[in-house]
C-alpha cells in the first residue's frame, strides 16, 4: 500500500516539555524508523483492545461491501496506547493511502486545504492531537466532513474572493488525548467515536515478545512480564523499555531477556516495581510535602513542579489515576494510601469523597 506520510516537523503527539523525558514522549515515528515492521499494520497484529477492534473490523467490512469510505473516526486516550497505529491499520485494511498530520501542523486554512485537496478517493486523512486546530481551521473542517467541500482564495487585493471545491470522498480519523477537549461541533462531526484504554500486564507482555523477537533479542515469558508489568499500560513504553532492556541484556552478553536482565535494566533506569519513573514519584511526593497530600489543585501543582499543566494532565495523571495512586475530588488532586505505601510513607487519612477519574476539571 502506498503510504504518504506528511511529516510535519515535531512528532505529532509529542506533549510539551517531552524532549526530556525520553521514557514517556511523544516520538511517535522514531521507534518505527529503526525498527520497520514494529508498528502492526493489521488488526490481527494489534495486540489487545478486543472491544475495540471487533467494532472497528465491522465498520471497515461494512464500508468495503458498500463501497464508500469509512465514517469519520475520532479516537481518545492518553499518549502511546495506539491511535496513531489503529489509524495506519484502518487505512491499511480499507486497501486506500492515509495521509499523517496534526492539529498544530495546520497552522492556518491554506494547509487544511493543501491536506484536503491532495487526498483521492477513499484516503484517510489522519490528524492526530485535533483539540489543537484554530478555531478558524476548525470551521473550515466542518464543511469538508459534512459537505466534502471546503471555499478555496481566489484572487487577490479586492478582487479577492472564495470559491467552493468539491473533495473526493474521503475519511477523517482524529486522534486527541482527552474528547472533553474537542469542540461540540467538532465532535458531533465524528460518525465513530472510540476510546483506547490503558492495557493489562497479560497484553503488554505480548507486546514485549513481539517487539523484543523483531529486534532480535527474544524474551522469555518472564523477561517480556517483567517489562510489561512495568510499562505504565503503554504499548509505546513497553516497547521503549524493550530497547533499553535489550541494550543492557546486549552488554551483559545475554542472548535472551530474562526476568533478572528486565529487573536489572529497569532498576537502572529509574522505573520502579509498579513502572513508576521519577517524575510520577515527584508528583506524588510534592503533593504530599508540599500540600499535606492534597486535594490540590492542577495549576499549583504544575507551578510547584515547573511543569507544563498539559504534560501533567495527559502523560502522567491518567495512569496515576488509573493505577489508584491519586484520585481527583472536587477540590483537587489528593494522593491515595496506596501511594503513601508504595512510597513508604505513613498511612495518612484517606482521600475525600473522590470524583474517580471524571472529568472535574480543577
Ligand atoms: P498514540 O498515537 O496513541 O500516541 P501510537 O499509535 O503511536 O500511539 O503507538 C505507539 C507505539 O506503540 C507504536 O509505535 C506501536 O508500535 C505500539 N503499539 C501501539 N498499540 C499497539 C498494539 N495494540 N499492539 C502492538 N503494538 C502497539
């Protein structure tokens, strides 16, 4: 299948402030160039999401019989659990090109349209992180989904003018870390909204098995345990942890990760016994130094950690949240007993009234 790939600079789901934090950026290609056939490309060959996948097979099927481009798509989840692959694997397995961008890329209507008016029949258009299109990209969005046509300049000076373009039928499938981010208007465009969750200990050992054969250092099923154990649920992590195992395991002269090469090499990467690296510990400790566990609020712990607000709320809150190290209530973030243990704090009160991981945003 001919993929066109428009690269655009920055890896496009790389949050804020990522550059430093090798063990959970963005770098979404980088892992591919190095390795090709990582990335799965068909649905047999992503691991996990069965809901998901089941769903998405049907669709595709159904779009094939009918011959007519897949619904729009919109897909939601923190970073790395496979939006970018799942939306490779739809285009993939509709047989049609898919053409790779996002939300910041479009820095105004003219790029929307050199997108637009480059796609043929059937092609994906894919923009990862679409909560980040201007409002004025974003209005130029709709016409194209709903009517396939989108008002291109002509002219200029006062003779300036737009005039209407007819697109070829095509499917967009956006990526964003969180929907309550996404524009009402925006949303109800999307005919297929699916979430991706965070994956089992089970599954991502089976992306372990699999990354570590392609790269030619196989696990057995306790080394690929051990690192999916600790890969915060996240198959880009997994398979990151991987490499730098695979390294260790190298130098150490091993031709096989064992689950002692995986404890070693975590060790030494900073990742604790429940894959927690440093700064999930940081953010953990200063809410318990800085504001006697909490509830605080997202702004001052941002400012008390000098990070960005956004690193926080979609890098690492979701798998502390998810994992029951901190809950949000309605005044804020507090730290749970279970992450006063594993820090090997005193015990402390437990947390208030929780709002779980709703969508409160304080
Ligand atoms: P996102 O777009 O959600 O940030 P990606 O699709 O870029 O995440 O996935 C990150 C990496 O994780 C990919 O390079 C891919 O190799 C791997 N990956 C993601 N989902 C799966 C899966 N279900 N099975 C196997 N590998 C996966």
């Amino acid at each position: 299948m001919a993929r066109v790939r428009h690269d655009d600079g920055d890896p496009p789901d790389a949050p804020p402030g990522a550059a430093s934090r090798p063990l959970l950026g963005g770098e979404a290609g980088a892992d591919d160039a190095e390795a090709p056939g990582i990335r799965p490309q068909r649905f047999a060959e992503y691991i996990g999401q069965a809901a998901l996948k089941r769903k998405l097979e049907v669709f595709v099927t159904a779009a094939r019989q009918r011959r007519e481009p897949l619904d729009h798509t919109l897909l939601h989840g923190p970073p790395g659990l496979g939006k970018t692959t799942m939306a490779q694997i739809l285009a993939h397995e509709m047989g049609v090109r898919i053409h790779v961008t996002s939300g910041p890329a479009i820095e105004h209507k003219g790029v929307l349209a050199g997108h637009l008016t480059a796609l043929t029949e059937g092609d994906v258009l894919f923009i990862d992180e679409i909560h980040r299109l201007s409002p004025t990209v974003e209005e130029s969005l709709y016409s194209a989904m709903e009517d396939g046509r989108i008002d291109l300049p002509v002219g200029e000076g006062s003779r300036a003018r737009t005039m209407p373009f007819s697109l070829a039928p095509f499917t967009l499938v956006g990526a964003t870390t969180r929907t309550a981010l996404l524009s009402a208007p925006l949303r109800e465009r999307f005919q297929i909204h699916e979430g991706i969750d965070f994956y089992s200990d089970a599954e991502l050992s089976q992306i372990v098995q699999r990354t570590a054969g392609l790269l030619g250092m196989p696990a057995s099923a306790d080394g690929a345990n051990e690192i999916g154990r600790r890969s915060r649920g996240t198959p880009r992590i997994a398979n990151r942890l991987t490499r730098r195992v695979r390294d260790f395991a190298q130098v150490r002269g091993r031709e096989r990760i064992e689950a002692e090469d995986a404890h070693y090499a975590l060790d030494q990467l900073g990742i604790d016994e429940a894959g927690l690296d440093g700064i999930d510990r940081r953010i953990l400790e200063a809410i318990l130094d800085q504001f006697e566990g909490g509830p605080v609020g997202i702004e001052a712990l941002a400012a008390t950690l000098s990070e960005p607000r956004d690193t926080l709320e979609d890098v690492y809150e979701p798998f502390l949240l998810q994992r029951g190290f901190l809950v949000r209530t309605p005044r804020g973030r507090q730290v749970t007993r279970k992450a006063r243990a594993h820090l090997g704090r005193p015990a402390g009160p437990a947390p208030e009234g929780g709002a779980g991981q709703g969508e409160l945003d304080l």
